[in-house]
C-alpha cells in the first residue's frame, strides 16, 4: 500500500498550483469523511443523555400531567391575539341584569377563529365585533347568554332557552 503514494520526491515535482490542489482535495476527502461519524456520534450522544434524563425517578403519569399542563400557556396566551397577550378580565358589575342574564340573539359578526381540544379539555375561540381581539370559552361555559355545549373540531354548537345555534369554524384569509 506504501507504493500506492507518490514519494515526496514526486510531490515536489509537482508545479506548486497542482500541488496546492491535491493537497486540497485530500483535505476535502479527510472532512467528507470525518463529519458524518461525528454528527452520527454527537447524534447517539443527544439520545443516550435523552433517555437518561427523562427516566429519572418520574413516573410515566407524571410526565403525562406536566404535558397536560403545558397547554396552560397555550390558553394564557391566545394564538389567535395579534399580541398573543391574554385578555385582561374585569369583574362584572353586580346588577340585577347579572342574576338573571338576559339572552340576546347571536351577534351576525361571532365567528368561530379557533378550536382546543384535550381529552376531556375542549375551548372555542370567539371574536366579534365588539370584541375583535378574541375570547376563549370552555366548554359548558357561559357567553352573552349562551352556553358552549358541543365543540368539534370544525363546528361548535351554543345553546340557550332551549335554542341551538351551530357555528362553523372561519379561517382568516
């Protein structure tokens, strides 16, 4: 294998542009070699500290719950809000108009922007045009008189004195 190589004697009789190329070009070769089995032995790495960090003392459950609670910030902080601020709530007066609400009809410029649904967990992201920004409303919860009984993932359905109205989901163009 040793004769396989020109001799230094060879080399330097080489005119220096050619030489400076092979040489080059041998270097080339060394870094089209050597940066695959790096990157694959950085990578094996990243997996094996992964795995070991994740395994230690939780339980499956737990790391199941601290996901779950991870769409917290999700909800605090509105996908669909041009500053992806939550809004900020104000306690409602209390009049005789809040033991009793009265039941408007539905405002023709409610659209449903968004849905989240979780297992059990299920909102729908309204915004109207008294309220452009947006509101998250949970399932079974209460607004402007009606209640967000059915959420699916294309369509929501609010009820109210016995009325159901759908909504389907509108995308912004």
């Amino acid at each position: 294998m040793r004769n396989d190589f020109p001799s230094r004697r060879e080399l330097m009789a080489i005119t220096p542009p050619r030489r400076g190329l092979l040489i080059g070009l041998v270097a080339l070769i060394g870094v089209a070699v050597v940066t695959p089995v790096a990157t694959i032995i950085a990578l094996e790495i990243a997996v094996a500290s992964q795995s070991t960090w994740e395994g230690r003392g939780t339980a499956a459950p737990a790391r199941q719950e601290s996901r779950i609670g991870s769409y917290e910030n999700i909800l605090q902080r509105p996908l669909f809000s041009r500053n992806r601020q939550s809004l900020p709530t104000t306690p409602a007066p209390a009049t005789a108009e809040a033991v009793a609400p009265t039941r408007m009809m539905l405002d023709p410029s409610v659209a449903l922007r968004g849905v989240f649904m979780d297992g059990e967990r299920a909102k729908a992201f309204l915004t109207s045009s008294e309220n452009p920004v947006g509101i998250w409303i949970a399932l079974n919860e209460q607004w402007s008189g009606w209640r967000l009984s059915e959420v699916k993932p294309n369509v929501i359905v609010l009820e109210a004195d016995g009325e159901r109205q759908s909504l389907p989901l509108t995308v912004l163009k």
